[in-house]
C-alpha cells in the first residue's frame, strides 16, 4: 500500500508539471500576468502561483476556469481530462443519452431558467445537463441558470448554479427560494440574513431592496454551493 501511495504522489507531480509548463506557454501567448490570470477567474493567487509552478494539480474545475480565460478550452479537456470537447451550444451542457461521459464525470440536469412563475420542480432537466467531475460540488443534485442582475456582480445574468437540495437555510448563505405572493408561486436566487431576529432576503446588487419574510409563506428549495460561468 505504501508503494502504491508514493506511486500516485509521483504521478500526480508529474500531472502538475505537466499542467504548470501547458499554464506558463498560454499566460505568455496571451501576455498577461499572473495577478491578472487570478482576478479575472476569481482564484486565490497564492493558490494560482503554486499551481503555475507545478507544486500541486489543479481540480477539474480549476481546469476549466483558466481554460476558459486561457481561450484554450478544447485544448485543456482533451490534455488534462481525456475527452473530446461535447460540441453543443454552452460548452459543458449535454443532452440525455450522450456518449462522451466519461466514468470519472456526472450529469446534473439543468431544472429552470431563473426562475419566476411555479415553485422549482426539480425532477425534470428542462435545460439538458452539466457535466460534473465526480467529488467536485458535492451534494449538488440540480442546477438552474440566472437571469438578470440582483445577484450581480457575484452572480451574473446566464451563470449556471449548482445547488444542493435542504430545507433550510443559515445566515449568509445563497439560497434559491420560492415564496407564495397574491399572484402565486415565485422563485428566486437571494442571500438569507437574519436581521434583528427576523429573516430577509437580500439581493447582492445594492439597487435592489430587501425582502421581508415575515409573515410569508416560504419554501427553501436549497443552498447555491458553486457558481459556473462560461465565457
């Protein structure tokens, strides 16, 4: 067990110099710095510098992200994760039944378009899948896709949030919520505070005001626990 141990350590070093070398040409293809690298992809740049110098492997999703402002994609999926880019409209959104999934990945269906109108109906992926790696977003079973600019500038209009399904929710969190108005069921993506013992929802984006919970009927459907966001 201990030899098979040091056996993956090595392996994995050699899949982090091997990405670090493919980070350091496409930074100085494009000329830009690796600060700015951090800041545009929201990575910690101490996290992005051991990374660009080939002391750990990034995860599939850090992948993605650098692959995505790199403009080296397709390129990245096929280096550093073994497939074939799935050629559909938003990269990473598959239909049912593909055959380009591999073991290591998961689908999580795409439930609604933010999301105003019914509560969520969470059973049907009315938008396709994402394609997951497998321990990445764990406890995420759906996702939907933002639209407009109340959670802006940390959630932006047509960002796909993954979501873990609870019934309840603690202050700070990011949650989508659906809550009884005269008009029916409405459905959104808020922040839940607890502001002098009472609950609210607020907007990210200043410009919007917050909701009061008080006396409403409410459904937490479930937490926001990632963001993915494609260029």
């Amino acid at each position: 067990m201990e030899f098979e141990g040091l056996m993956k350590r090595l392996k994995r070093l050699e899949q982090a110099e091997e990405f670090s070398q493919w980070l350091q040409k496409h930074i100085s293809r494009l000329g830009i710095t690796l600060r700015e690298l951090a800041r545009r992809r929201g990575i910690a740049y101490s996290h992005l510098y051991q990374i660009y110098h080939g002391e750990i492997f990034p995860t599939w999703n850090t992948i993605l992200k650098l692959a995505e402002a790199l403009d080296a994609k397709e390129e990245a999926m096929k280096t550093f994760m073994g497939i074939e880019p799935i050629k559909v409209p938003v990269p990473s959104i598959v239909k049912e039944g593909t055959t380009l999934i591999p073991p290591s990945f998961r689908l999580i269906p795409i439930v609604a378009e933010v999301p105003c109108g019914n509560p969520i109906e969470v059973e049907e992926a009315k938008y396709g899948y994402l394609l997951q790696p497998e321990g990445e977003a764990r406890g995420a079973a759906f996702a939907i896709r933002a639209k407009g600019d109340s959670m802006a500038p940390e959630i932006r209009d047509g960002d796909f949030l993954l979501v873990r399904p609870q019934p309840a929710a603690e202050d700070g969190d990011i949650v989508v919520v659906s809550i009884e108005t005269d008009g029916g069921w409405e459905s959104m993506v808020k922040r839940y505070r607890i502001r002098n013992g009472e609950p609210i929802l607020e907007s990210l984006n200043p410009a919007y005001p917050p909701i009061s919970l008080k006396r409403k009927r409410v459904r937490i459907v479930g937490k926001v626990i990632e963001i993915r966001r494609f260029l």
